[in-house]
C-alpha cells in the first residue's frame, strides 16, 4: 500500500479529533471538499472505511479508534520537529503563533502587543482563536500556543501564572442617571436596567448574590457573549454594563462611556496566561510570553480611571 506522508497525518489527525470532514477542514484551513479527498486517499492507503455515516454524524470504526492516539502523537512529533528551534534567534525566527484570547483583549491588549512585536521580532505573526464556549484542549492538541484572559484549570502538565487582577467597575453612557451621582448606591445600582456577560448564557452571577444578601435584585435585559458587545449596548442605550477598569479603559475612552465603582464587593478577575510545556523551553516562545507580560502590566498601569 501506499505509505502516508506527514500531510496525510495531519489530516487525519484531525478528521480522528472532530469526527466530522468540516470541522478538520477547518481545523487544518482548508475546504471540506479538499478534506473529503484526502479522506478517501487516507481510507485507500489504511485499507479501511476509518469514519462511516451514523446517521447525520461520522462515528471511528474499530481500526481508527486503534489509529487516533498513535496518530496523535506521531502529528505532535512532527510539529515540534518542525517548529521552531528552541535555539533559533527569536528576533530573527518566522513563524505564526495561535492565541486564544476574549473579544476585550483582541481590542485592548493586542494593538500594543503587535507593535511591540514588530519591533522587537518582526518575523512573528499572531493568528486569533476566540474562547470556545466549552472548554477544549486546546493548549494540549496544539491547536493554541498561549490561552490569555480568564484562565481556567488545566490538565496538570499545563504551564500557568497570572499577569494580573482586575477590579468590575461599573459603566453606563454619559446621559444615564448614574453618570450623574457621585456615590451610586447599592438600591439605585440595583434599580436600574443591566446587561451581562456571559457566554453561556447565564443571566445571573456574583452580583445578584450580592445584592440578595442586601434584599435587593435587578433587572437583567440582556445577555450577551462578550464585553465588546455589552459596552457598544451600554454606549446606545440606558442599561449598565460592568467591564474590568485598566484592560476596558482604551475602548471605554473610545466609546466615551463613564464608569462608577460597584457597591458591592465583588471578587477581582485574574487575568492569566496558559502554554502546554512542549512550548515552554521554545526561546521565540518565551519571547512572546515576555512580551506579554510586559504589555499586559503596561496596558493596565498607564490607565486610570475618569
């Protein structure tokens, strides 16, 4: 039979972990039909079916649940090995890395991110994942090299810390009747219409915990998946909107939205960094996280509140 190169692989890889031809297709930016053809060659090089129609879906016969981890590990071998060098000049290396950050820091964190990289190693490019809405491992799978923003628990090998902890503050546009108190309380906070975030769609968190200890509640009007979307609400209509103070302050001056501190007292939110230790002795690795490190800290202490 005919032997798989590298690419068929990969491909199939892929094709194991989704069970599905579109989302590999997607997984290795390609089409479905080009996926499609690249399983039939890999079904005519194993000499079995390897995925077969389940009604609407795709299920793994016997022979490629026997294939995926041994498959899996051959396609991580062979990414590292041609990856990076963990010796090569970061400043002079190409290569593209995959980051998985929320809608805010896409806004806020990675302007500066990419200028300083152009800068300080012009042949790195960055590739944006958005935050899946179930967790995935992702850092594990190689499908993402760094995971920022709100870091989750990780299998045990994963490489973690934190960059910083935000403070919630609250944000209405320049006309809403909080804009005008100096001190919102915690009955008027409560009184008014609010939107929340979440992207699992869950309307209620640690502030209406709050606010029930103090016999109060609020009316929720809309939920929302990201904080780019509720602060473009709170900007057109009279609702509060809650974001972190220094990573939201560029597009809170942007949007020319006011803020008030919450009168309630909430957890601060830790704002933290994530690789799989394949990447951590990668210089042109450590490079980005450094980098990272540094504009994430700079990004917040040049802010303050108005």
């Amino acid at each position: 039979m005919d032997h798989p190169s590298l690419s068929l692989i990969e491909a199939l890889d892929a094709l194991l972990a989704e069970n599905s031809v579109t989302k590999a297709a997607e997984r290795l930016h390609t089409s479905p039909p080009a996926m499609s053809r690249t399983l039939t060659r890999l079904r005519r090089a194993f000499g079995d079916p390897l995925l077969v129609r389940a009604g609407r879906n795709l299920v793994p016969t016997p022979r490629a649940l026997e294939l995926r981890g041994e498959v899996h590990a051959v396609a991580l071998r062979a990414r590292a090995l041609f990856g990076p060098s963990s010796t090569a000049d970061p400043s002079t290396a190409v290569c593209t890395f995959d980051l998985q950050v929320n809608d805010m820091l896409s806004t806020t964190f990675i302007p500066p991110l990419l200028d300083d990289l152009r800068a300080q190693a012009p042949g790195i490019s960055l590739r944006l994942r958005p935050e899946a809405i179930e967790d995935t491992p992702a850092l594990r799978e190689g499908l993402v090299d760094v995971e920022i923003g709100i870091v989750r628990p990780h299998d045990p090998e994963i490489h973690s810390e934190t960059l910083l902890t935000e403070t919630l503050i609250g944000v209405v546009r320049p006309d809403h009747p909080l804009a005008e108190e100096k001190t919102v309380t915690p009955r008027h906070f409560a009184e008014a219409d609010h939107i929340v975030v979440s992207r699992r769609g869950r309307a209620h968190g640690p502030i209406d915990e709050q606010l029930a200890e103090l016999g109060l509640s609020r009316r929720v009007v809309a939920v929302v998946p990201s904080v780019a979307t509720a602060l473009f609400l709170a900007r057109q209509t009279d609702v509060v909107s809650v974001a972190p103070a220094g990573l939201a302050r560029p597009m809170l001056d942007t949007l020319d939205l006011r803020t008030f501190p919450i009168p309630l007292t909430l957890p601060h939110l830790t704002i933290g960094m994530a690789w799989h230790p394949r990447n951590h002795h990668d210089r042109t690795h450590q490079l980005l996280r450094e980098r990272t490190r540094h504009i994430m800290t700079s990004t917040v202490n040049n802010t303050g509140e108005r």
